[in-house]
C-alpha cells in the first residue's frame, strides 16, 4: 500500500471507529428532571436514591438531564417542547408546580412524575388519586393546604403579632392563587391583618423586606414556593437584620436560621417521584400508578433565632416541635 492510499485508509478508519463504538453501546432512556428552584444535592440524592429503589441508577441503566429553574418560569414552555420533542422516556417534576403544569400542557403521551403542593384532581393533572387515568402520576405534599395551619401556629409563636406580610411569588401563579385563597379568613379568624408583597427575583426579595419595615409588619408569613427555598440564606439575613418572626414552609428554611416551618419534607417527596419514575422505565403504567399524599408533616424551630428575636417560647408550645434546632 503507497503513503498516501494508507494515510487515506487511517483517516477513514479514524472517521468510523468512534460510530461503531457508539452504535454498539446501548442508548439509556432519559428523565427530563426539572425543578423551581436552585441546584440542590441533598435533593438530587434523594431522587438517585428513589431511582435505585426501582433498580435504576443513573449513568448505568438511565440518564437524567438536570433542569434547575431557579425561578425563571418563563423558561418552561420552550423546556417542555424540547423535551417533548427529544422523546425523553420520563419527565420528572418534583415539588414543582409551574413545572408539572408546563408538562402536562405539552404532551399526553410522554409519562410524567410529579410532586405537588395542591391537589392534583383539582390542577386537572389526574382524574382521581386512585386511578389518574392519564400520562402523569406522582405525590401531593399538602404545602398549601396547610397554609391556614402554619398562620395559626405562627401566632401562637408571637402572639403579639398583629399585622402579618404574607410573601408570595406571582410568577408562581398556581400557588400564590392557592395560598390566598384560604389565607384571608383563617387570619380574620385569628384576628390578624394581613397585606401582600411580590417578589420573583432576588432583588425584589430585598425590596419586600425595606416594605414591610415600612408597612411597620410584626411578623413575615412566607409562602411555600421553589425560589424562595432556595434563597433561604437570604431569607435568613434578611429576618435577622430587622428582626422579624418569619414562617415558612420547609425545614430547611429553618436550618438556614429561619425561625419555624410547618409542612411535610420535601426530600422524601423527591426520593418518591424517583421511585415512580423507575417504575414507569420498568413499564409501569402512570394511569394505574396512585397518586400518594403525604401523612407526617413536621413543626421545626429554629431556638437560636427565636432567643436572638427575644422570643419565650412557652414549654407546652416547645414539646408539640418535632424538632428543635439548637
């Protein structure tokens, strides 16, 4: 063979090799994971862990794309057609609303696996928690629905507190509907004045806070929402620098150095959208897979922060915590 028939052979050979390796390794299925909020470990973990329960560990036997919206639901319509349009096997939203909602919008065939603060029957995202009956199956953690309960026990933390700022996300469209919806009258109940504040940004975060010194507000009811989660830290800062009672949704607020939190943890609502999704890469059906609804909601507090708030948190009150950070 001449020099330059076998420089030509090499250069064909190295064009090939790498298609045929490709074409012998099989292709993994892929679970579009899009989540409200920032970059979260502890969340992810959760998710693999949920995916390994099924028999699925990622990289192995499937492939999951990250999607962190960190607040910016405006990028969701454009995420769900290119996963709509790549085929992706599972589309997973855990403890994303505007996220699942984007996703049932864009496609009735592709499975989907959500985690929800509302009830699903009432989104439109199944036609019943015993049988959905369509593409999408998942877990109802209750985040709104206890919203009237999380005020009450806000007040009897500060009982002093009169005037209480409700924060709210009005990108997050669903849930802000469906926290003041049921929010009013448990605080005429409770005879607290209420008044809203917006934010969809982190600046506008800060500029809730300069209101509600303004407005002269006792306390800061923050609604549950993915964003807001993520900027618990900021949140934190915020608080203590005017020195405002604040409650919020997640425990994790509470370890970043809020003061309370009532709900359920959203980390076991992540490990379980995982085990669903492993279920549907089996061949699981989502129409005959039940939504399941959390049972153990968690009252946390944050001791540290109510001392430094000038807080006596009276015994009785203190048992009734599931947990007391320190």
């Amino acid at each position: 063979m001449r020099r330059r028939e076998f420089i030509r052979f090499l250069g064909g050979a190295a064009a090939t090799w790498p298609l045929a390796v490709r074409a012998q390794q099989p292709t993994l299925p892929i679970v579009g994971f899009v989540a409200g909020g920032s970059p979260d470990a502890n969340r992810v973990a959760a998710f693999r862990r949920g995916l390994d329960e099924a028999g699925y560990i990622e990289g192995r036997n499937a492939a999951v794309e990250y999607h962190w919206l960190e607040g910016r639901y405006g990028r969701l319509p454009s995420l769900m057609a290119d996963l709509v349009l790549r085929r992706v096997a599972v589309i997973a939203t855990p403890a994303s609303q505007p996220a699942t909602l984007a996703a049932k919008a864009a496609t009735t065939t592709i499975p989907i696996v959500f985690a929800v603060s509302d009830d699903p029957v009432k989104l439109g995202l199944v036609d019943s928690l015993a049988r959905p009956g369509g593409n999408a199956t998942g877990i109802n953690f209750f985040a709104t629905e206890v919203v009237a309960k999380r005020l009450g026990l806000l007040h009897e933390l500060v009982p002093k507190a009169v005037r209480i700022a409700v924060l709210v996300n009005p990108a997050n469209a669903s849930i802000t509907e469906a926290t003041l919806r049921d929010l009013p009258e448990a605080a005429r109940a409770l005879g607290l004045q209420i008044s809203v504040l917006n934010a969809s940004t982190s600046r506008e975060i800060e500029a809730a806070f300069t209101t509600l010194v303004r407005d002269r507000a006792d306390a800061l009811f923050v609604a549950p929402d993915s964003l807001f989660v993520g900027r618990r830290v900021q949140f934190a800062i915020l608080a203590a620098r005017i020195g405002i009672p604040a409650a919020y949704t997640t425990r994790d607020e509470v370890e970043a150095g809020g003061l309370m939190s009532y709900g359920t943890n959203p980390v076991d609502a992540y490990r379980q959208v995982g085990v669903y999704a492993g279920q549907i890469l089996k061949g699981a059906n989502p129409a005959d897979l039940p939504v399941l609804q959390s049972t153990k909601f968690e009252l946390v507090i944050n001791l540290q922060t109510a001392r430094a708030l000038g807080l006596e948190v009276p015994p009785m009150l203190l048992a009734r915590f599931d947990e007391v950070i320190e």
